[in-house]
C-alpha cells in the first residue's frame, strides 16, 4: 500500500505545531498502524529527520499506553486500540491524519505524545483499596454475587488510555473517572473507601482542568474497551449518595 | 452541601437537572392549560383567573401564583447560571481543535448551548408580551388572555417567534431529558430505552401541543 499521512509535529510542549505531509509506500495490510510508523519513522531516520514522536508500550491493547487520533477518530476507525489497528481497515492511496489527543489537561509534550499524569492524580485520589498485606486471603472468604462481579468486571477493563477525553468535545474524563470508581464501589473490598473515593477523584478530575459531561456519548463510542455510557450515570449515583453521608 | 454542590461540576450539574425538571414539569401543566383555548374564551379566561384564586381560602389572592413564579425564577436563573458556568469549564478543556473534524452527536446533543439561549430569550419576550403586556401587538387587557393570545398570534413575528422557540423547547426536551436522568443517576442499560422513548414523546408532545394554538389562531379554528 501507499498512504499520504498528514502528522501533527511539535517540537516541544511550548513550541507551536503544524500537520506535516509524508509519503509512505510498500506498507502490508497485516502491519499495525504502529509498524506503518516504525516504517515511517525508519525512513526519516535514513534521510537525517527528526522521528515522530508517539506513546507505545505493549502493543497488544492491554497497557493503554498508544494513543492518536486517526482521520479524527481516537484510536481509528476500529473499536480497539492503536496498536491494535491493522493496516486493512485503509486502503491502497489513502490520506491518513494522525494528531495526538486533544484536552488542555493533556498537554502535547512532543509530536503525538501527551502528558497523561493527570490521570494518575486521579487514581492517587482513591483508585485504590486498603488490603492489608500478607498472603493472599482465601479466595471464598468474600462472596461477591455475580452480578456485582460481572460489573466490577466490565469496568475492569478500563485501560486508561485516555481516548475517553480525546474524544469528548468538552474533554472530560468522566468516562474514565466513572470506570475506576464503579469497579472498586461495587465490592466488598471497595467498600471501606466507597464514599471517600467517589468524591475524590470527582474532585481531583475537577482540580485537573478537566470539562464536564454533556452526554453526547463520544467517549463510549471511543473506548477500545467498551466501558458504557450509563457507567457515568452509575458514579452521578456514588457522588450524589456520598455527598448525603459525608460532611466535609 | 450546598457548597459541594456548587463547586463540584457533578453537583453543578445536579443543579441543572433538577432546575430543568422543575421548568419541564410546569411546562406539561402550562401546555394543558393553553389547549383549553379550544373550548373557547368564556373556559379559557375563567381558568386564568382561577389560576389567580388557586389555593384559596387557605391562599390570599394571587398568592399561588406567586409561589410559583419565584420558584420559576430561581430555577431558571440557577439553571442559566449553572449553565454558563459548566459551558465555560467545557470549552476550556478543550482549546484546540482537531484539524480532521467529523460531525458527531445528534442534533439535539450539538444544540443545548444555541437552543438554551433561544429559549431564555423567549422566556424574556413572552413575559413581556403576554404577562405585562410590554411588547404586546394588540391593545393588552389584563384579564382577558383569549384575546390577547388572538392578537399575539395575529402577527407574522408573533407566530415566527413562538413557533421558533418551540422546536427550540422540543430539541432542548429531548436531549435534556433523558440528560437529566443520566445527571441524576437513573440511566443504566436496561432503562435506557425507556427513558429515550419518554424523552421523544414529552418533547414531541410539548412542541405539537404548543404550536398547535399559533396554528389554530392561524387557520382561524380559533378566533
Ligand atoms: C434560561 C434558558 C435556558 C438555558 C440557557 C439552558 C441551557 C442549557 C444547557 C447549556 C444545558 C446543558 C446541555 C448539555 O449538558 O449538553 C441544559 C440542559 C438541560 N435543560 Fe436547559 N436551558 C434553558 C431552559 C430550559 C428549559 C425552559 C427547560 C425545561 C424543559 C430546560 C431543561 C433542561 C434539562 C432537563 C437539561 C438537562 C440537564 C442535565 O443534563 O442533567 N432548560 N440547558
Ligand atoms: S501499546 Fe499497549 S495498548 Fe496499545
């Protein structure tokens, strides 16, 4: 195949960017979007140009590390993740513009690349449990019926890439934010936490510059991992119930 | 809480739904009252004025009325408030656009914001037309609403206005609903059916049933 790729560049995160155009040929329709711009990147470095920069970890859709708008869809065309993206969902002479996610609580820190930490301030609020350490508790010890499991479950699977915000016109981590909470809430392990969490990382989420939830539905759409709209509803539900039982 | 509230964006939100429930269940009752402009001016200037003696004898005169008007009022300005507020957060979250755009959303979802303002410039005009008289085209006799909606609906501009507003009302209903559900923790997989198709239908109802009286003036069923 032979692809035009428009390519947002940007030196740095003050420099200002601008798309460039690139020419690739002899790309496979098995390569991942990702080894397309390995290819790319290895012809850049023949010629003495500076490589684009993109964010890549496990290439097999678990770490959420990949991360780039594709023809203005947040990990492409398909429901999965960059580097997931397979090179037959285009065809021979296409255009393909590639930007990096845009929120003002993502700052571009080169190229395609942007910094994610804020999402790590919102785990740091309260994604997590108290456990004490030790062995491993027997596994029967907590039942949890199976319906709260499956739930716990499905918002599990939240990678974290952030394609929820990229997404959103109001670039809102809601999605995100609603995954984490619903997942540990559900639980008996969750639960010494469940109201505390719930308000704090609403109000770190807040405090991290990002928009709010409008409904429009376009993070779910998004999502690699399929975390359902309605989830946002569920932690609406935690945060209204939380702020009836804590008095801060 | 209430400081919990209103700093929160979720609780800030909670405002708006809340607020927009209020104004959406007056506007069902509003709405019926308007239809029994059909049954002609004798029933529908008595409901008017009933609507003066609501609540009595508990109520002194008026008093009803009034109770319902301040809770529009605040509801309207914590909405519109809310509103400006929660719009601000979104676009600054968002600064720079994506070059390759794509039209997303439905139509309903993309025009909250426009549609919001239409409607509060409504809500201005037609107090202004229909309650104080201000702008009314006619000459505007307080007491006698049949004539006066004959005589706002006699103008070109009068039903441009009212008609425009209320396909505004009936796209703001639509999303807002079912928005508001959402807000307030109802939505969840199973119901989400449910409270789309009611959202379709109260907007689909409020819009015909308001519109319904410029058309009736216009046609001259009603005159
Ligand atoms: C003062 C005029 C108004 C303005 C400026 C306004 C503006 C807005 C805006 C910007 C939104 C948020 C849209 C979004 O999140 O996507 C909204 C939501 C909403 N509006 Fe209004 N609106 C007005 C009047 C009304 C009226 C008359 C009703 C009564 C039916 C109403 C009912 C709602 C409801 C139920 C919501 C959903 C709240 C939520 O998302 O939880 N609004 N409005
Ligand atoms: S690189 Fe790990 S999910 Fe794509």
């Amino acid at each position: 195949m032979k692809l035009t790729l428009r390519v947002w560049r940007q030196k740095n995160a003050d420099a200002p960017g601008a798309m460039s155009t690139y020419e690739v040929d002899g790309i496979s329709q098995d390569m991942s979007f990702l080894e397309m711009l390995d290819t790319l990147n290895e012809e850049l470095i023949l010629v003495g140009d500076d490589p684009v920069a993109f964010d890549h970890d496990c290439r097999e859709g678990i770490c959420g590390a990949c991360s780039l708008v594709i023809n203005g869809d947040a990990h492409g065309p398909e429901r999965t993740t960059t580097c997931q993206l397979h090179m037959r969902s285009f065809q021979d002479g296409d255009t393909i513009d590639i930007e990096p996610w845009r929120a003002s609580a993502f700052p571009v820190v080169k190229d395609l690349v942007v910094d994610r930490s804020a999402f790590d301030r919102i785990i740091q609020a309260g994604g997590y449990i108290s456990a004490p350490t030790g062995t491993a508790p027997e596994a029967h010890a907590t039942p949890v019926p199976k319906p709260d499991a499956d739930f716990a479950f499905e918002h599990a699977e939240c990678i974290g890439c952030g394609a929820c915000v990229a997404a959103c016109p109001n670039g809102s981590a809601m999605l995100f934010t609603s995954a984490k909470i619903n997942h540990l809430n559900v639980l008996p392990q969750g639960a010494p936490e469940r109201e505390t969490r719930v308000l704090d990382m609403v109000g770190q989420m807040d405090s991290e510059g990002f928009g709010g939830c409008t409904l429009t539905g376009e993070c779910a759409t998004a999502c690699p991992k399929g975390i359902p709209l309605p989830s946002i509803s569920a932690m609406n539900k935690e945060w209204l119930r939380a702020t009836r039982k804590v008095h801060r | 809480m209430t400081r919990t509230l209103w700093d929160s964006s979720v609780g800030k939100k909670t405002i708006m739904a809340v607020s927009g429930l209020i104004m959406l269940l007056y506007l069902v009752v509003h709405m019926i009252g308007n239809l029994k402009i059909f049954f002609g001016s004798g029933e529908f200037n008595h409901y008017a004025h009933w609507l003066r003696t609501m609540g009595e004898p508990f109520l002194h005169y008026e008093w009803a009325l009034w109770i319902v008007r301040v809770v529009l009022v605040a509801a309207v300005v914590l909405h519109a408030t809310s509103a400006y507020q929660l719009s601000r957060r979104d676009i600054k979250a968002r600064p720079s656009k994506y070059v390759h755009k794509k039209p997303r959303a439905s139509y309903a979802t993309r025009t909250m914001r426009w549609g919001g303002i239409i409607l509060a410039l409504f809500i201005v005009w037609h107090i202004l037309d229909l309650t104080t008289g201000t702008v009314h085209s006619g000459g505007f006799q307080s007491g006698h609403p049949y004539q006066n909606v004959i005589d706002t609906f006699s103008t070109w501009y009068g039903n441009t206005i009212y008609i425009v507003a209320m396909l505004a009302l009936g796209l703001h209903v639509q999303h807002g609903f079912w928005s508001a559900a959402q807000t307030l923790g109802a939505g969840n997989a199973t119901r989400d059916r449910a409270l789309k198709t009611i959202a379709n239908v109260l907007a689909l109802v409020l819009t015909v049933g308001f519109i319904s009286i410029p058309v009736a003036v216009m046609t001259g069923v009603v005159s």
